[in-house]
C-alpha cells in the first residue's frame, strides 16, 4: 500500500502476528484440553438465566420453602465475579488447577434479582446461575430491602400478612443439616464431598468443607444461613489466604490514591488550563470549526449513550436488587450533565491544542474539513495508523511479557467494566472512538502541545500528561498497580511519535483501531456467528466512515471549484 512504508509494514504484520501467537493462539492451546474436558458449552443468555432461577424458585416448594415472584416485576440478570478469587488464582498460576472446581463453585456468574414474597414479606431473592451449564451455584434471600419496599408500594404487591401457602416449617438444629443437605444435594453437591466443620457453633449456620478443593492456600467451603427458623442463604465461597488479602487492599488503595490525585486532580487542572489557552489564543481561534464540534459531537454523543447502556447494570451491581422500577432519571442526568461538561472541556482543548501546535514549528498536526486535501489526508492517516496497531499490539505483548515474567504481574475480574453488564453488549466496541478522539485530544494534542511551549520539546513535554492519561487506568484489575502506568507511559509515546511524524488523526485512528480490535476480538472469538459479524463490522466501519467522508469531501470541493469558475 502507497500509504505504509515497507519497514512499518513489516514492523505492522510481526507485532500483530506476535500479539495472536502469544495472547491468542498460545492460551486458546493450553486451555483447549480442560475446556473440553469442562464439557464447555456457550454463554447463556441472561433470559435462560432468568429462567433457570425462576425455576430453581418453583423447586424450593417441594423443600417446604415457598418464596413467590411479585406480580408485575421484571427478573433483573447481572454478571458478578469475585475479583479476590480470580485474582489469587490468576496471582499463584492456579487456573489449570481450579476447572475442576469451576462446575460447582465459580468466581463467575450470572446472579439473577427478583423481587419475591416469603412469609408475607417483601425481600430480594439472588440466585447464582452458572454461565454456560446453567447450575445453580447459590442463593441468597434478602427481607426487606428499602428500594424493593418502595417498589413494592407503588405496585401494590406489598403482602401484610403470611398467606397460608406462604408458612414454613420451623427448623430445629437437627433439621437444619438436613434441609441443608437436601438442598446441596439437589443443587448438584455430592455429599461424600463435604466435611462437616465441626468448630461451626454458631447456632444460625451448617458449615462445611470440602476436603478435595485445596488450590495453594485457598479452601472450599459451603455454607448455609438461617434467620427465623427459615433459610436465607446457601453458597459456596472460597477461602483465601489473609496475606493475599492484605496484599490486594495495599495495591487497591494505592491505586485508588494514584487515581484520585495523579489522574483526576491532573485532568481537572488540564482542563482549567485549556479554557485559560482558549482565552490567551483567542484571537487565533476560529471557533466555528465543524470538524472540531464533528469530533466533539461524536465522543460526547456516544458517551452519553455508554450512561444510558451502562447505569441498570451498574445500579444492580451497588444495590444488589432488581432495577424493573427503579428511577435513574436523576442519576442520568446527572451523569449526563457531568459527561456534557466533559465535552465542553475537550472541544476548548481540540481549540487549544491545535492553535498551540500552530505556533510551534510542527504548525498543521490537525488540519480540519477546510483543508482542500482533507479527504485525502485523512485516508492516509487511517491507513498508517492502521499499520501502526499492529506495532501497537506487538509492543504490548512484549510489555505484558515483560511484567508477567520480571514484575510478577496478575490480574483480575471487575464485573463493572463487563460488557456482559450493559443493556445492549454490543453497542461496547463503539468506547473505542470516545477513548480515541477524548484522550488523543485531551492529553496528546492540548497537554502536549501546551508543555512543549514551556520546554520547547515535545518529548520532554510528552511526560507528563502521557502519565497523567497513564493513571487514569491504574485502577483497572492488573496487579501490581504500576503495571498499567508502565505499559501506557510507553504506548503514550509511541502515540506522541506518530503524532510528530504523521499529524494527530494517524494517532487517533492508530488508538482507535488498537481499542477497537481489543474489544472486538472477544464478539469475533465467542464462537457464534452474529459475534464474529459484530466484530468484523467494527472493524471494518472506520475504513468505511473515512472513505464516504473523503468522497463528500472531494465532492463539495469539487463543487466549490465550478461555482468559482462559473
């Protein structure tokens, strides 16, 4: 291709072909084997879940425990994983080692919400489905939630007394072990696996443990709660050691700190900064560029509809009850307002940062829709930032290899950055353009551009605010905290090289294909064919997007050309 040197070319198929041996090809092998072994089955959808629990619910009757759906409520299905869990298994290498274990007593689930009636008493039933065989893995039952209560009024299911259906047998000690035994049972626990823990004294609980289940210093226990002579919760959980506990609090803690005050107060500060640029460069500025608003309008308007995808999730997550009901109207707004603000903030640095490069001696990093050889600029920027993903990928294999075999580097699960969380999981791949167009902008473009007048280098310049957009990722689940910062400290400058070498929208597109194919490539690898269609369209929707714009562009230019001469 005419665009892509031969060097880079080469660089591009080597980095990429590096990234789907070792983060690809090599893990698909080593886990193929017990996968099969596992009986691996494809992902439920949050509908047969759903089912599975309501199910499981109908079941519980035939144990004397009668719980019942309230009318005209919606089951609320999240995804929730014990990030502890899969952390020290990912930390000690014990992942092989925990699939046998993984059918019973998983860190990953769907958990199912319903609000439900039991003893004439509102409350929130959570129910653990596993996610591809559709076990039962636990449950849990709530009296009295507040947000359920007001839900509850306002439909007018709220029951004031026990119907006769609805009493319970009380439980002696004696009976509890047996109803909890029943019930292990019928949830698929082989009894000859558990041991009873005798140092259980505690008249509310049956513990036990299961012998077998010894992953390093991780133990396997079940435990079943009662409250009332009634039963409320019966799960398996992991015991992890105390020091690996202490050892994840230090590094959340110390991420979260980083967070706040590296990258939060940071950005706060840049973002004061560009509106003071806006004011100093104001008579340079020609705030009425299209194209600035164009990307400002694309970044924030699909921010926006990430809140509205995002917030159900989110908000059954932190209240662990059914959403169906619950306004978010306040909360979107606020959110919203907060993401607007967002927005603002970046089109002053879109301003800021391009007339700051223009006084520097790299003058048109950004030239916009007035540039006559715009359409054509911006497909040889889509072509050579493509390229470059490839390097990208390659330099971030070798950077996790690196971390992985000389820093000890583990990582883990947060269920609130799944897209298994989001109204529509398909719509997740389109966070690359805002990650692309914001963080290019903001932090490569403004920041950049606004140290390098001070220093009058711009990859002395470069530090800190490829550090500043760095800790803005530390608090993802990758152990050692530091290892997120290191990674993205070099990426950020490689970012800030294409930028100097071939102008901002080879950056941008280089960052926007690299997030796009990392979070496409999940849709194209879950073995169905609608995801592997969702992923190609993502990334073959820039190309697309950048050609039509070259044509309209061509065309008015073209049409500007005959209007002149006529």
């Amino acid at each position: 291709m005419s665009y892509v040197s031969k060097p880079l070319l080469l660089s591009s198929v080597a980095g990429f072909l590096l990234f789907l041996i070792v983060q690809v090809f090599i893990p698909f092998q080593q886990t193929e084997a017990m996968m099969e072994s596992a009986a691996s089955q494809s992902l439920l959808t949050k509908e047969k879940a759903a089912q599975k629990a309501l199910t499981f619910v109908q079941d519980l009757k035939q144990f004397h425990i009668s719980i019942t759906p309230e009318e005209d409520t919606a089951p609320t299905v999240i995804y929730r994983s014990q990030s502890t869990v899969s952390g020290y298994m990912s930390k000690e290498k014990l992942t092989a080692s925990f699939q046998k274990w993984e059918p019973s007593s998983p860190y990953d689930t769907f958990q199912v919400l319903l609000n439900m009636n039991r003893a004439g008493k509102s409350g929130v039933m959570r129910i653990d489905v596993h996610m591809t065989s559709g076990r039962i893995i636990g449950f849990e039952w709530e009296e009295k939630p507040p947000i359920t209560s007001d839900i509850s009024g306002v439909t007018g299911n709220h029951v004031d007394m026990a119907s006769a259906e609805d009493a319970e047998t009380a439980l002696d000690s004696v009976n509890r072990k047996k109803l909890a035994d029943t019930l292990l049972k019928h949830m698929g626990w082989n009894p000859t696996q558990l041991k009873r823990i005798a140092s259980s004294a505690e008249l509310d609980t049956v513990e036990y443990n299961v012998p077998e289940a010894r992953l390093g210093e991780a133990a396997l226990n079940v435990k079943a709660v009662f409250s009332q002579d009634r039963i409320v919760m019966l799960k398996p959980y992991w015991v992890i050691p105390n020091s690996y506990l202490a050892e994840e609090l230090h590094q959340t803690k110390t991420a979260s700190s980083i967070y706040n005050i590296g990258y939060m107060w940071m950005t706060i500060l840049l973002s004061t900064c560009s509106l003071i640029a806006c004011i100093v460069y104001r008579h340079g500025l020609k705030f009425g560029s299209k194209t600035l608003f164009a990307l400002t309008a694309v970044s924030c308007g699909i921010s926006l509809l990430h809140l509205w995808n995002a917030l159900p999730g989110l908000f059954a997550l932190e209240l662990r009850t059914p959403v169906d009901g619950v306004n978010m109207g306040l909360s979107f707004a606020i959110q919203g307002a907060i993401t607007v603000i967002q927005g603002v903030i970046l089109y002053f640095s879109l301003h800021a940062g391009k007339r700051a490069w223009e006084l520097s001696a790299y003058r048109d990093v950004l030239p916009t829709w007035s540039d006559r050889a715009f359409g054509g600029k911006l497909i040889q920027a889509l072509w050579i930032g493509i390229a470059y993903t490839g390097v990208l990928l390659g330099m971030q294999t070798v950077i996790f290899f690196i971390l992985e075999s000389g820093f000890h580097a583990w990582s883990s699960t947060d269920a609130s950055q799944s897209p298994l969380n989001l109204r529509i999981t398909s719509l997740f791949p389109l966070l690359a353009w805002v990650a692309a167009i914001s963080e290019e902008g903001i932090y490569r473009l403004f920041g950049v551009g606004l140290l390098n007048r001070l220093f009058r280098n711009p990859w002395l310049a470069g530090i800190i605010p490829t550090l500043v957009w760095a800790f803005g990722h530390v608090t993802y689940p990758i152990y050692p905290y530091y290892s997120r910062p290191v990674e993205l400290l070099f990426i950020g400058m490689l970012f800030l090289f294409i930028m100097l070498k071939h102008g901002w929208w080879t950056a941008m597109f280089a960052h926007l294909m690299l997030d796009n194919f990392l979070m496409s490539l999940s849709f194209m690898l879950d073995g169905t064919i609608v995801g592997f269609l969702i992923g190609l369209v993502y990334l073959l929707s820039p190309i697309g997007i950048v050609y039509a714009l070259a044509k309209i562009h061509r065309n008015q230019d073209h049409a500007r050309a005959i209007t002149t001469w006529t």
